[in-house]
C-alpha cells in the first residue's frame, strides 16, 4: 500500500520562532515535543514540533545567513508552507508518485523527500515513512503544555490552500494521495469551498484564487500564487471562544465557508475556528456525510 495513511504534520514559516509560539501555546494550548537548529545550507532552521489539538505543526523561523526559511518569509510573509503525509514505504511510493508524473526534489533520509511543487500543482508535499520519538500517536507521551489555555484546540480540524481551479487540482492530489475527494464545487466563490480532498484523517480544504490584487479583500493578506494557507481549529464552544479571545487582540474577520476567520494580524499563522467538524470528517463521531456532496475516486495505481 504506498497510498497515504494520515497527515502527519503541517509546516508553518515564520521570522521568530518563540513569537509564534507563544500565542499558540497560551491561547490554544499547544506543546512542544521538541525543538531543533540547523545552520547547514539548505536548511537553515530554527524550530520545532508541537502538538496542537490531535495533530502536530512545525514552526521553523530562519537561521544562519542562507537560509531558504528567510527567503519564503520575506517573499511571502511567511505563514503556511507545506504539509507532510504519512506513508508506509517512502521509496514504494516515490515509485508509484513516478507514475503519476510526481517525482522527488529532495530526500531528507531513506525515509522523508520532497515531491517537486511544480508538479503537484505548485503545493510543497513532504512524503514520509518514519516517525519521531516524541508523537503521542505512535504512544510517547506528551510532555506538560501551558496549564489552562485561553480555549484549548480540541482537534485540527483541517488544513486549507488557495488554488487555481480547485476541483482540477482536487484531483491531481487525490491521486497523489490515493485518497478521495469529498467534496466538489464547480463554481465557488472566493469565500467559498471550492473542493475537499481526504487526508485520512484530515481534510485539505481549497479556495479558489481570488482575482488578481484582490486577495487582500478576502483573506488579508497578499496571495500570488497556489499555496497552503491557514489551519483549522476546533473548539468546544464557538461563542465562548470568540469572546474569550476578543480582549486578547484577536477577533475574527470574516465568515468563511460559514466558519470564522480569525484576524490573520493578529496570529502568526491564519486560523479558521470552529465549533464542529466538517461533514466530511472521519473523526465525526456519527461518521463522516458523504452522501450530501459529489466526490470523485482517486486511482491509485
């Protein structure tokens, strides 16, 4: 099986790793699982791992003087870079991706690469077939977070990217996956979803690229090309959330797809909040709905 299993992190770029972190743990409750620094070329990271909900996210902010982080950071502002997939056999599925016209652009190791963005419409996926030592889903503990967060992340609910053509590109990454995707909309607006792919036990979540120069009108920041772009977060009350964040400088911007859109200014990483998972989820106690949208089946040979 080279298809994927789960997500198993998402990546944020930022320009100070502690300035990010620290609203996340205070008002969202993550924990660190560890923190690292490399200088060499090509990596150039200061950084992290936390859990966050029932997933984990990795901060990395630049260090040293070639530092490929800084270079995203100051051309993109940071935030959201790429997500990570767990596979069973990294090298089994580096073959099978061949077939599919998806080839590595970088192995980490024998067991993590890269795929090359350019052929995975322009999103950064990391493929990897091992595990740190540290991840409460292989059954390590988690080490103690910040007592009594201002409303604790219950799950991480999903990931989103902005795209071109969200159903065309639901597909190319469905088959990438050897997934399904949940949910079609073939003319969404800017604000609305525009397709849903499975990541297991996640949804990635894609928006239609807002029109040229407009992008700050919807999201709040300046979005030029196809990429990852802010995470979703589940809460156990909505109303309680909001209002507990509100004197802390972080209210939200807009509704979304029906779910609100916190201030992208005033965290580090743009954040949707909700109160529920979407239909489409597999953690929905009930199940998953996937009887109220058309979905496509992605190959998996």
């Amino acid at each position: 099986m080279t298809g994927i299993s789960m997500l198993w992190h998402t990546t944020a770029m930022v320009a100070d790793y502690s300035t990010c972190l620290e609203p996340l743990q205070r008002l969202f409750g993550a924990t660190v699982m560890h923190e690292t620094t490399s200088v060499e070329p090509g990596v150039g990271r200061h950084g992290g791992m936390i859990w966050l909900g029932d997933n984990s996210l990795e901060l990395g902010a630049p260090a040293g003087e070639q530092s490929p982080v800084r270079n995203f950071v100051e051309k993109w502002g940071g935030g959201m870079h790429s997500i990570a997939v767990q596979v069973d056999d990294a090298k089994a599925t580096a073959e099978r991706l061949a077939r599919h016209h998806a080839t590595p652009q970088v192995w980490l190791d024998d067991h993590i690469f890269f795929s090359k963005p350019q052929q995975t419409a322009g999103l950064l996926l990391e493929w990897a077939s091992r595990h740190t030592d540290d991840d409460p889903r292989w059954g390590y503990p988690l080490k103690p977070g910040i007592k009594a967060p201002l409303t604790p992340a219950l799950q991480y609910a999903f990931v989103t990217a902005v795209v071109d053509n969200p159903p065309q590109v639901a597909a190319r990454l469905a088959d990438l996956f050897a997934t399904e995707v949940l949910r079609v909309s073939e003319d969404a607006a800017v604000d609305e979803i525009g397709a849903i792919v499975s990541l297991k036990d996640c949804l990635l979540l894609l928006f239609p690229m807002p029109p040229e120069g407009t992008s700050r009108e919807v999201w709040g920041s300046h979005i030029a090309r196809n990429r990852f772009h802010a995470q979703g977060l589940r809460v156990a009350n909505l109303a309680d959330s909001v209002a507990k964040l509100a004197p802390h400088g972080v209210r939200p911007a807009a509704q979304i797809a029906g779910m609100t859109f916190l201030d992208p200014n005033a965290l580090p990483i743009p954040t949707f909040l909700v109160e529920e998972l979407l239909p489409e989820d597999p953690r929905r106690p009930e199940g998953p709905d996937l009887e109220s949208f058309p979905r496509h089946k992605a190959t998996s040979a």
